[in-house]
C-alpha cells in the first residue's frame, strides 16, 4: 500500500457545507507549514472589494446565495494554478470544486498544468442544524489580510480581533436567509459532487466534525488525514 503524507505532492480539496470548519482547519495547516491555499470564496469577495467589473459580476451571485457559474470560478481556479504549480507545494483548496462540473474542470487542468500532483478530497460531514447555528453567530476579523474566523463569534470582552485588533464583522452572505439558501445549493450538489469523485477514482477522507471542538479541529483532522492515507 502507498502511503502518502501531508507534504508530498497532493492536490487536498476541502468539502462541505460553509460554516463546517474547512476555513479553521486550513487557517492553522497553513500557520504550521507551506501549502499553496486558494479559497475561492476570498478570491470572489477580493473582486468585489476592488469593485472591479468582474466582481460585480460575482456579487451579483455571491449576495444571493447562488453559485458562481462554473465556467467563471473554474477559469479563475486556472489562472491561480497556472501561476503555482511549479512551486511543487502541498495545494490546498477550500471551497472548489463545488459541483460535478468543476471536478471535471479540476482534474483536466491538474493534468494539463500538474500532472505530478493527485487530488484528495476531504469531506467534511455535519448536520445542516449544527451549520445554521454556527453560521448565525459567525465573526470574521475585518481586516483582509487577517481575515481570522472567528466560528461562535468573539470570545473576547471586546469585539475585536485577538490577532490583529482590527473589528470584527458579520459576513453579508451570514445573514439568516442567504445562509439558508446557501446550504440549500450545498445540500443539492453535495451526492453528484461524490459521485463524480467516485466516478474518478478519487480518494475521498470523511472527517466527521459534529461533535468536534473548534480548538481540537487541526489535531483531529491530522489524524482522520494521516489514519486514512493510502490508495
Ligand atoms: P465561501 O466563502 O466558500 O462560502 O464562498 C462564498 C460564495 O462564493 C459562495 O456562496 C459562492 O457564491 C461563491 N463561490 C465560492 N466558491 C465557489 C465555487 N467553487 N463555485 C461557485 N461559486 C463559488
């Protein structure tokens, strides 16, 4: 059996509803080693910020809840691929794929631009009731290249950020009827997303985080990770 660990040449592709965690776990991986991170919800909402004709465009989705049509995020996931793929960093992707169309997209331009690399999904699974309530009290730090997530909202006495000391906001698209509909398109794509995994052989690592404290995410991901390498 092939073994494969963190820092080989692995394309890791985080799954599951918004608010499940994926953001925590890559916020402290990436604290502790180099790994080439894309989440393309940043990459959207960077876009918007600079109110460029692009994120206009994307707002137009993002606001209400929809996804990004997939030849859009998917040519976006292609230019920040092309720009590192020599780097030979562990990639680390959050947020993409995000339907069955986009695994396609995926693995075609990992062969074309890098083909030593071999994705691996890991699945975050947790109960849509536990995802709403986190995702209802959800913090981020307002300063963007913190950008901290704070998932039960602050703990501290003040409502600012106890990285950087920028305030702390609620993400527009955390608002209780965006949120529904979010984990709605979630639900909706969620078996033909694992289908197509299946479909391509792809390994497929189930991290079950219902009842996973926040603070013990990163140990218990490198263990669920580690225990379920192998091909
Ligand atoms: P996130 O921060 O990952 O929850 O993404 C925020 C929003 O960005 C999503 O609700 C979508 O509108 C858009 N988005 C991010 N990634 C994708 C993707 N892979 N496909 C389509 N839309 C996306």
């Amino acid at each position: 059996m092939q073994v494969r660990y963190m820092g080989q040449k692995e394309a890791v592709l985080f799954l599951g509803p918004p608010g499940a965690g994926k953001g925590t776990v890559a916020q402290s991986w990436r604290e502790k080693r180099d790994i080439a991170y894309l989440s393309t919800g940043d990459m959207c909402r960077t876009h918007i910020r600079e109110e460029s004709v692009l994120g206009k465009e994307l707002d137009s989705y993002i606001s209400k809840g929809q996804l990004v049509p997939d030849d859009l995020i998917s040519r976006m996931v292609e230019e920040w691929l092309k720009g590192i793929a020599k780097s030979g960093e562990t990639l680390l992707l959050d947020g993409y794929p995000r339907t069955a169309p986009q695994v396609h997209h995926w693995l075609e331009m990992l062969a074309k631009h890098a083909p030593e690399y071999t994705s691996r999904v890991v699945f975050f699974e947790i109960s849509l009731q536990m995802v709403t309530e986190r995702l209802t009290s959800r913090m981020i730090c307002s300063n963007v290249s913190c950008a901290r997530v704070y998932p039960g909202g602050s703990t501290a006495s003040t409502n600012d950020c106890t990285k950087c000391g920028a305030s702390l906001l609620q993400r527009s698209d955390d608002e209780n009827e965006v949120i529904r509909k979010r984990l709605h398109v979630y639900e909706q794509n969620k078996a033909a997303l694992l289908a197509a995994y299946k479909k391509t052989n792809t390994l497929v690592t189930t991290f079950n985080v219902e009842q996973v404290a926040y603070a013990d995410m990163f140990t218990q991901f490198n263990r669920v990770f580690t225990e379920q390498s192998g091909s």
